[in-house]
C-alpha cells in the first residue's frame, strides 16, 4: 500500500496533538505478544492491529466453541471447531494489511515462554487461569519486559502494567500483588463462574490502550497500580501496587530456575495425587472394563469425543458429585486444567477409594 493510503488509514491518530507521525513510526516499530486469543485477547488484538502495530504475535493452541462466541467477537458461528490463533490472524490480515501477524500454536509454558518472550518489546497476557498468569509474570520479570496484564471475573475486571518503573524507579510484578496462588476451588474460570459478554472487550481494549501508551510515551500507563472496574455500575478504582517483602524461596528469578519451576504444582492443580495420563496411556486403560470416562467441559464444546464417554460439565460437579459405581475414573477437559480441579472435587467427595485420573493437555492431544 502506498504511502498516502497508509496516512489515511491512521489519519485520526495523527491529528492527534502530542502523537503524529512519530508516535506512529513508534507504533510501526513496535513488536507486541498478545498471549491468549480468548475474550481479553480478541479485542486487544484488534485495536493494536487497526492501530498500526507493525508485528503482533499471537500464542494459542486453543480451538473455537460455540460458548466463545458470546464475547470471543473475532469469530463466527463458521469458525467453531478452527484454531483461535489461526483465525484471529487471518481477520487481522483483512482488517490491515499493512502490519505483519506471527501465529503460534501452542500454550506458554516454561519450556518455550522465554524463548517466545524475548522476541517482543511487550508482553499482552490474555490468559484465564493462574499458571499461565505465573508463568507469563515470571518470563517476563527474569527478561525484564513490560507486561499488560488483564483479569475478568463475572462482572469485575482488572488491567494493570508490570515490569515497568515509575517516576521514583519502583517496579512491581504479578506477584507483588498476588504473591501466592488460591486453591483451585476458590479461582473459578469463566467456564465455571460465568462472565458478562462485553466484560472482556472493555478489559481488552483497556489493554490495548495501555500498550499503545507505552510504546509512544503518550498519557500516563497503569505503572504501579491496579485498576478496578466493575460493569454493573460502571465504577472504577485504582489501587497502588508496592514491592512485596515476602516472597516464596521458590520464586525464579533465573532461567534455570523458572525451567526447573512446577507451576501447577505451585499453583495447587495437583495436590491430591491424580495421575496424569499421555494419550497413549488414556487409551490403553479406556479400553479397560469397570472405566468410566467423563467430559467435564460446558456442553456445546468442541471436539466431539469419538469414544464412549459421560458429560458432566465442572460446574455441575461443583454443585453435586455423583456416587461413581465404577472402580477408575478417567476425565477429560479441553486442555487439562478444569479436569484436574474435577479430580480433586471427586477424590475429596467420594466415599469409596476410587483411581482417578486425568487426561494430560486435554482432548485437544488426542
């Protein structure tokens, strides 16, 4: 595209006083990891893009539900069943052509994040769960990059910046404000405790702001403050972050250590001595008789199992576990985590020994 079309398309921004063709050439420059192509990372993704940031990565292995399109507004009803990933990149393409979009498709883990991370000026972290939310904080505090980070709950939302100085020097972390982790049970996602559907678009774009302002230098980011907006009166209230004292002495602050880090065992997805199995395993004790399998994922999710199997959702486990007549229990969920928090619900639930395993990575493995 030419040089006067490319003016065009970013003409209101550059009207702007205290931005212009600098701030631009800025955000044309910029290199931004949007990790999590879910509510948060949807919006997020497309006003970074019609904004003109020149190199967006995004990280997800996640596949399109028909539940995710009730605030996911990158996809259609078509798109169920395709990689998040794959489509957001490909509507971003269309949206502007100009800017150059990287697909990863995989999760962050501490196997790739450091080596993801390093490529990119910013970290975006549009993550619903706490390990990935550790794990991301962690990678980018040991390579010092700036992280906007975002939480939404229901009808609440969070957004703040990490890893980046304010006037007096001070930085802060993730786990300045949540040195440790909560139990599995008391940190539902939102396919246990639900979420208003124009809840994440506000926090995304938020977060896209926030980028935005740190790339160019304009207004005041969220350094060293926690911003809290609640949907259901339209408040919002901010609170100062300050340097924990008191931190775990497992806390990585070195390559090797953040490696050699079990995240879900720190944050409490493991706890109750569940096996996890590899596909193969899954399929070779399937087949076994006294086995009972269960999806514990909304219904309406996608794939569809091919095998015999139960659907009892989470949140339905949450509220009654049912007394179980076979001896092994296999459970499954879409890439591990809620099938872990099941696992836990049943073996603290159930009167009779059971063995309770859980399908490592989810059904997307298989």
């Amino acid at each position: 595209m030419d040089k006067g079309k490319k003016n065009e398309r970013y003409d209101r921004q550059l009207s702007l006083k205290g931005f212009g063709a600098a701030a631009q050439a800025q955000l044309s420059n910029a290199r931004v990891l949007v990790v999590g192509a879910g509510g948060l990372g949807c919006p997020a993704l497309q006003y970074l893009a019609a904004a003109g940031v020149g190199h967006i990565g995004i990280v997800d292995d996640d596949i399109i539900s028909l539940s995710n399109l009730q605030r996911q507004v990158l996809y259609q009803t078509a798109d169920v069943g395709k990689k998040k990933a794959k489509v957001a990149a490909e509507r971003l393409r269309l949206l502007n052509p100009d800017i150059s979009i990287y697909v990863y498709l995989q999760f962050v883990d501490t196997s790739n994040a450091l080596e993801l991370f390093r490529e990119y000026d910013i970290i975006v972290d549009g993550t619903d769960n706490f390990v990935a939310r550790y794990i991301i904080n962690d990678a980018c505090s040991i390579l010092q990059k700036p992280l906007v980070f975002a939480a939404v709950y229901q009808f609440e939302g969070q957004i703040a910046v990490f890893n980046v100085g304010d006037s007096k020097g001070m930085i802060t972390n993730y786990r300045d404000l949540f040195e440790n982790p909560p139990s599995p049970e008391h940190a539902p996602d939102c396919n246990e405790a639900g979420v208003l559907g124009v809840l994440p678009g506000v926090m995304g774009v938020m977060q896209a702001n926030e980028v935005i302002k740190l790339i160019t230098g304009i207004g005041k980011p969220l350094v060293n403050k926690l911003l809290i907006y609640q949907s259901l009166t339209g408040e919002t209230y901010t609170v100062k972050i300050s340097p924990g004292t008191n931190f775990d002495i497992s806390y990585p602050t070195t390559k090797a250590a953040f490696e050699a880090t079990n995240y879900l065992s720190f944050c409490n997805v493991n706890q109750v001595g569940v096996r996890e199995l590899e596909p193969e395993e899954f399929y070779d004790l399937s087949s076994q008789i006294d086995v009972v399998i269960i999806d514990v994922r909304e219904f309406g999710e996608v794939p569809e199992p091919d095998f015999d199997h139960l659907q009892i959702p989470l949140s339905v486990l949450q509220q009654q576990v049912p007394d179980f007549e076979e001896s092994q229990i296999i459970l499954f969920c879409q890439s591990g985590m809620r099938s872990l928090k099941a696992a836990s619900l049943i073996n603290s639930s159930t009167k009779h020994k059971k063995r309770i395993y859980s399908l490592k990575g989810g059904i997307l493995t298989l």
